[in-house]
C-alpha cells in the first residue's frame, strides 16, 4: 500500500504541510518497503487555479490509496473520492509521525472537505 504524505521538505522529518493542492512536496511512501518517492509540487504552489485536482490526479497515478494532509478542499476532495483515495485530514506533526499514526491505526479519515477551494 502506498500512502501520500503533504510536506514542506523532502524528509520524513519533515513538517506536514497542512494544505494540500499547494503543498511544497509531497512524499508517497509505500508502505511495504518503506520506500519513499518525493514528488515537488511547484508546478501546483502557483497555479492560479485546479491545484488541488493536479495534485489529487499526481497522487492517483502513483497509486496512493490514502492521503494524509491538513487541509483538503472540496473540488481536491471530489477527484481524490473518485479515484477511491481516502484522506486523513487535520494531518499534524512531521511526516514521520503522520506515518506511525496510520501504523497504529489513529488516523480519522475524512468524508467531506475541510477548506473551502483556494486556501
């Protein structure tokens, strides 16, 4: 299984990036191995619309099945639901602690947004 991780640095010691469409990096990390791929969002920190639909469709074409982030918007939240992605919203700490929060089963995933679009 893999998972997506938002972040503002290209480390599990990294902070979780609270917001998603426009989150600095985003760390898929596959759950079998530990294997980590860093995916740099600029592309998406700037874009003046769609973020969020960019990079729930990045995610979806890695094969993530869970996202773990601070915020998501609805129009993110609707592509990721499509693509049968759950997301484990109000995200806190390093990447590292998201991760052993899913490990051990405290993650509360979330069946609605929890911003409003362009955050």
């Amino acid at each position: 299984m893999k998972i997506a991780v938002t972040s503002r640095g290209t480390q599990l010691s990294s902070e979780v990036d609270p917001r998603f469409g426009r989150a600095a990096y985003i760390l898929i990390v596959d759950m079998q191995n530990m294997a980590i791929e860093v995916l740099d969002n600029k592309e998406n920190v700037n874009a003046f619309k769609g973020a969020g639909i960019q990079a729930a469709t990045m995610i979806a074409d890695r094969g993530a099945e869970v996202l773990l982030t601070g915020y998501c918007g609805p129009n993110a939240f609707r592509t990721l639901e499509a693509a049968g992605i759950k997301v484990g919203s109000d995200t806190t700490g390093t990447v590292a602690e998201a991760i052993e929060a899913f490990i051990n089963g405290e993650i509360k995933y979330t069946e609605t947004a929890n911003a409003e679009g362009h955050w």
